[in-house]
C-alpha cells in the first residue's frame, strides 16, 4: 500500500512504515535543516520541500 508522510523530519517514522510493508511514495517538511537527511534516508520518496509564509507578510 502506498502513503504519503506529513511533517516527515528525518523519516523515522516512515522508515517505520516501509519495514512494515508500506511504500511512502511522497513526503513534506517545511524545516530546511532535514531536508538532505531525509533525501539521504529516503531516496526513492518525493519529498516536498513547503515553504511557509505568514498572513503577515502577504498584506504587506
């Protein structure tokens, strides 16, 4: 069965999920500092790299 992972991190728990059977075909993590971790981990997931922007700073 394919998933999909969100706030993914470093991908421990989706590693979690593929030795249980489970394929994560995509994730998302907003926090740039894990993202080469979790490539690394996780090479054959497609990981989402969100960024995130204030209300703020769109009505400015």
């Amino acid at each position: 069965m394919n998933v999909i992972s969100f706030f993914a991190g470093c991908g421990g728990l989706d590693l979690g999920f593929e030795k249980a059977g489970f394929r994560v075909v995509w994730a998302n993590e907003f926090e740039p500092s894990v993202h080469a971790t979790y490539e690394k981990n996780h090479p054959n997931t497609i990981l989402c790299k969100v960024i995130v922007i204030s209300r703020n700073k769109l009505n400015t």
